[in-house]
C-alpha cells in the first residue's frame, strides 16, 4: 500500500518552477514584465552563452522596499491581485506571485533594489530556493535581478535546452515582443558583450519597429488603423509588393500581450488576397485592443495563446481595418519632398490647370518644362476659401474608353468576402485626387471650390509612346520616367470591375458554335458546372468524349481567347479552392487575363492614355497575381546610368 504524503516545499518547488520557467527565454520574459509593471521608463536586459550562464535584468521603476525581498521570492506572494475579482480585471502582467520563486528555486539569484522615495537600498542572495540574509546596500532606484547559472540543480531540464544560439535568439524575440507593446519603455538587450536591440522609449510604435525590427522592414510599412465594434485594430502592415517569403514578420498583440493566433493570421492574409504574390505573407505589428471580458482571461499569463469570446467579430475588425488600408494605398502616392516643399506651395493639379489656363491661354491640362522653371521667390500663403461661381468651365472629359471598367466614384457597391457580403462605398473623387505636386507658388488666390469638382482628367504626366508592345512610357512634371506594364494594368482595372459588378457576365451567341476539347478532370468539372460557365458568359453544352460546345461567349473576351478561356476556368473549376469566393476570384482573374489588352498586341494610343490615367492616378497598383504595374526611374537613376550624376 502505497504511503501517501505532502512534498517537500523544495521538491514542490522546483516541480512548479518547471512550469513557469522553461528556459531562459520565460526567465527573461517574467524579469522584464515584473520591470514593466514596477512602471520602468527605460529597461537594460544582459545574457551570456544564451542566458544559460547569466541573465541581468535591471530596471529604473519603483524598486522592493528593504523589508519585502525575501517576500517578493515566496510562492504565490504577489503585490499586483488581492481577491479573486481581482482576477477579471488585471492590467498588470503578472499576477500569480510565482515568477521570482520558480527562477530562485532553479538558479542562483542576486537581487538589488531601492525603492522608490527610500535613502537605502538592500540586496539578497538565493541559492536553490535557499536566501541569505538581506544586506544594506548603495543602489540605484529601481531593481537589478541577476540569475546565474539556470538549472544548475535540475539536470534533467538542462537536458532540453537547445545550443545557445537558440536560446539567444528566443530571447531576442521575447525582447523585442516587449519592445514592442511597450514603445513608450526604452529597451536594451546586451548578447554576450554585444548591444543587439535599443528602442528610443518615446511613446511612437514606429519607433520601436525601426529600432526592433529594423530600417528596410519599417520603410515597408503602411500605418493602420480602424475599429469594428468594441474591437481596435492599429499598428502597421507591409505594403503588399514587400511581402515576405515567410510569417516571420508576423507580430500580433493581443490587449498589449503578444500572441500567436490562426484566427488574426488568416483575417490579416485575406485582406491581401488579390494583392499579394502566391507563396508571400504580409509582416505587420498589430494591435488588438478589445473589453478584458471579450477575452479568455484564464489562458496561462506564461502561453502566447488567446482565445476569444466572438470570433467572428475580431475576424472582421482586422480584415477590414487591413482591406481599407490597402485600397487606401492605391489613393496616389505622395512623394516626400520637404526640402522642395519649403520653397514651393502644394497645389493641386486642378489650381495649377486653372491658373495656368488663365495665364497662357494653353489647352488645360498641357504643361511645359518652361512653367515648372519658373522663378519661386517666397512660398505664398494658402488662399482663403471662396466659394466657386457654379458656372466654372468644366472641360470635356476625355474619351469613355474604359467607363465600363470602374465602379462610380462614391457609389457604393457590393463585396463579396468569406461568406460575407460588403458594402464598401469607393472614395469620392475628392479624395481620390490629393496629389499635390510642388509646383511654382502664385500670388493670387485659387477658389478652393474648384478642388471639389472631379479628378482631374489631365493629371501632370505626359505619354511618351509604348515600346515592345507591352510597357508605356511616361514622363511626370518630377522628372521621373514611369514604365507601365499595360498588360498587367488593365487585368488589375478588368478584375475590379468584374469583381465590383453584381450581375452575371453578359454573353454572345456565335454563329458557328466552337468546340473545346478538355483533358478528363477540366471536362467532369465543366459538365458539372455548366451553370458557373453561364454566369461568366459562356453557354456551353457536353458534346461527349471530352469536349465542350460553346454556343455563347461572354462579351469580355474576344473570339479568339475563347476556347482557351473555356479551357482555364474548367481547369479551376477542377483544382480550384473549396471556399466559394476564392474560388471565384480565381475565375475572375482568368475572365481579367483573357479580356485584358495583352502584351505585344498592338494597342490604339487613346486606349493606352486612358489606362495610363488610371495608373497614375494610383487606381492601380498591383495586377490581381500581385505582380506590380509599374516602375518608377528617376531622373537621378538615368543620370546615373549616364554617369552624368
Ligand atoms: P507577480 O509578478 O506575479 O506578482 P513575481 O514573483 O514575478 O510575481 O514578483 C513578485 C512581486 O515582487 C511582485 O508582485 C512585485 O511586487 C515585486 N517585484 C518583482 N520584480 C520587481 C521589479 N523589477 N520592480 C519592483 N517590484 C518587483
Ligand atoms: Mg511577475
């Protein structure tokens, strides 16, 4: 018969500090939130040979009162939760008073701490759980935990733990996870001797990013914010042609604690669907902010898993937040010129036709390289806002050739994403056309008014000609040389429309029906789905063995393009994916390939003009497959190719 008996307190210690500290990533992470909570502005983390040997953390918050240290190493002995309605409404980030015992059960400690508004400050040593007693001694405020040798008297554990190298970079990211939740907390991280992570303290994420994560990652990032329901969504995300090869960049925050979560990871990537090369992944850092009670509390302080209340609600928070950023980006790029910016004033491309109009008597909308030289003496003030006479000239808009390609401006339209339907009303045409360009400043004040009228038609570029019948070049009044993929363009305009309509595709009947033979799988599919064909235009029937007779073809794609259009959406229809909308981008981006001028074709000039205005008035960014549309070369890039510069 078995005896049965309490544990030593030793024993059953060292068993709970197995659950708390598991390398010295979690020693690392428990040191540096007792930091955080003690209200610390600046925050020095110290490891040798991965932390195994060393690990000092030293902070500059309210310090142990003399009295308290030992306490402060007692199981279960903590300043931060006094009853158990304590528990719902923690804003600290520890609160089960294990941390300190666990590490100084398992390692050798040394504590120095003076408490804030105390003259002296004391210091204690642990051994295995054994302290000494406490000493008087000279201290900074603030407290110093230096842990020595971890896991010097458990063997066993010493075992798991990886090379050192692996250890250090846990530690690395457990820094830099703080770092950033806490951007308002100047972090250092010193890795053997070798300083790897300061951020500034100054209260900006931005910040924190750049000095954690590092310059070409924060230089690839668009700000972010916005908020569904009771769930606040803010931080950054890379713009969608900086993707990564991985999720590594992936940083979320939970109510200000990292975690990792399927659920964020997947509303983040859907956003970018459309956008983003296959095999990409956003990076980002994230904040989630939502009430304590729409979180599990009870998920272990020490796991980075979260769960929450309504799924659905922090899905769509974060899907939309990101989605609204990312057509916000194809709203036109402002150039960052501020030393051109002191001397010029900004005025849109409107004010600059109509002053310019009035002054030459130029067709509106041209521009010389002798108006952008003209002499600047002093930048003007802002003119006071008068209101337009109704009857300004509006002038002709250019040919309709792509009308049917763009939803109305301020008109909403539907969205189809997940098993959700979005109503999403496009940016008005005023704030659609804010590009302002530093152009020559001008004494006599513009209606304001005239601002509010529609994108300007004539934007300041101007369309050189095509070469390889595939890129368009243009030239802006920066004197940058843009060359625009055309084919890739107008795929990205067709994919929206396609997308933003809400009626089938509209179809043909042929004269002569085409056949189309398919390879087995494409045909069953095709067969299957002959109602899918019909609604992107294509009235097919089984002719057996294989083949497809199309009687209709949809009005987006030419004759010729067809059969093999036929062809591909069979080919999706088979391999295609399980979710109804994915599936039907898939098909949308066949239907915008296959009716998209194409590469090599000859195109008519007053067609490519019409895309070139969409492009450069930031419409279009990405083709569907994520490819870009276009590139940029500045002058100084030429010059340089010349070596002129
Ligand atoms: P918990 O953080 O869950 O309260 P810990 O074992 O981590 O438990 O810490 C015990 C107590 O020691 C804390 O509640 C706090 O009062 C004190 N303490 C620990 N570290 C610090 C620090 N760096 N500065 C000030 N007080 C600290
Ligand atoms: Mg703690």
């Amino acid at each position: 018969m078995p005896h049965i008996q309490c544990l030593p307190p030793h024993v059953a210690d060292l068993i709970a500090a197995g659950e708390v500290v598991e390398r010295p990533a979690s020693v690392v992470k428990e040191l540096v939130e007792n930091a955080i909570d003690a209200g610390s502005s600046a925050i020095v983390v110290e490891i040798q040979n991965g932390g195994m040997t060393y690990i000092r953390v030293s902070d500059n918050g309210c310090g142990i009162a003399y009295d308290q240290l030992p306490t402060a190493f007692l199981r279960h002995a903590t300043s931060k939760l006094r009853t158990a309605n304590d528990l719902s409404a923690i804003g600290t980030l520890g609160f089960r008073g294990e941390a300190l015992a666990a590490i100084a059960a398992v390692s050798r400690v040394d504590i120095f701490s003076r408490a804030e508004g105390s003259t002296a400050g004391g210091s204690l040593h642990i051994e295995g759980g054994a302290a000494e007693d406490v000493t008087e001694t000279g201290a900074p405020q603030g407290t110093t935990i230096c842990v020595r040798d971890l896991f010097y008297n458990t063997p066993a554990r010493m075992k798991f733990m990886k090379k050192d190298s692996a250890e250090s970079a846990a530690i690395s990211g457990v820094v830099q996870h703080l770092a950033l939740s806490h951007p308002h907390i100047s972090f250092k991280l010193i890795r053997d001797g070798q300083e790897s992570l300061h951020t500034p303290g100054d209260g900006q994420l931005y910040s924190a990013i750049y000095a954690a994560m590092g310059r070409d990652f924060a230089l690839s990032l668009l700000p972010i914010e916005g908020r569904g329901g009771e769930v606040e969504v803010k931080g950054f995300i890379t713009k969608p042609l900086n993707c990564h090869g991985s999720r590594g960049k992936q940083v979320l925050f939970v109510n200000g604690r990292f975690v990792k979560s399927q659920l964020l990871t997947a509303a983040l990537e859907e956003a970018y669907k459309n956008q983003m090369m296959k095999g990409k992944f956003p990076g980002c850092v994230l904040h989630v902010t939502l009430p304590p009670e729409m979180v599990d509390v009870n998920v272990h302080p020490a796991k980075t898993v979260v769960k929450f209340v309504s799924d659905k609600a922090v899905f769509d928070a974060v899907y939309y937040t990101v989605l609204d950023t990312l057509n916000g980006e194809k709203r036109p790029v402002k150039e960052e010129k501020p030393q051109q910016q002191s001397f010029y004033r900004s005025m849109t491309a409107e004010e600059f036709r109509a002053k310019s109009a009035a002054e030459t008597k130029k067709p509106l909308g041209s521009y010389t390289t002798a108006q952008r030289s003209t002499p600047v003496s002093a930048p003007a003030p802002k003119p006071a806002p008068t209101p337009a006479p109704k009857s300004a000239p509006v002038r002709p808009a250019a040919e309709p050739i792509f009308v049917r390609d763009v939803a109305e401006k301020g008109k909403p339209f539907t969205y189809t994403a997940g098993t959700t339907r979005y109503e999403i009303t496009p940016p008005k045409a005023e704030e659609v056309k804010q590009e302002t360009l530093p152009l020559p400043a001008v004494e006599t004040p513009v209606p304001v008014e005239v601002q509010e009228t529609m994108l300007p038609k004539e934007a300041p570029w101007r369309m050189v000609g095509e070469v390889l019948k595939t890129y368009i070049i243009c030239e802006d009044e920066q004197e940058n040389v843009w060359l625009i993929d055309k084919h890739a363009a107008h795929e990205r305009l067709r994919f929206d429309a396609l997308k933003a309509a809400d009626h089938p595709v509209m179809s043909q009947p042929l004269l002569t029906p085409l056949t189309v033979s398919l390879e087995a799988e494409s045909y069953a599919a095709a067969v299957e789905n002959l109602d899918t064909l019909e609604r992107f235009g294509f009235v097919c029937e089984d002719f057996g063995s294989g083949t497809l007779l199309i009687r209709e073809i949809s009005t987006e794609v030419r004759l010729e393009d067809a059969a093999a259009t036929v062809e591909e959406l069979s080919q999706k229809l088979a391999t295609g994916r399980a979710d109804p909308a994915a599936a039907r981008d898939e098909l949308l981006h066949t239907m915008a390939c296959k009716s998209a001028i194409k590469a090599g074709m000859t195109t008519d000039a007053k067609e490519l003009q019409a895309l070139v205005e969409k492009v450069q008035a930031g419409e279009i960014l990405y083709c569907p497959h994520g490819r870009p549309v276009k590139h940029k070369l500045s002058k100084y890039e030429i010059e340089k190719l010349f070596k002129r510069a």
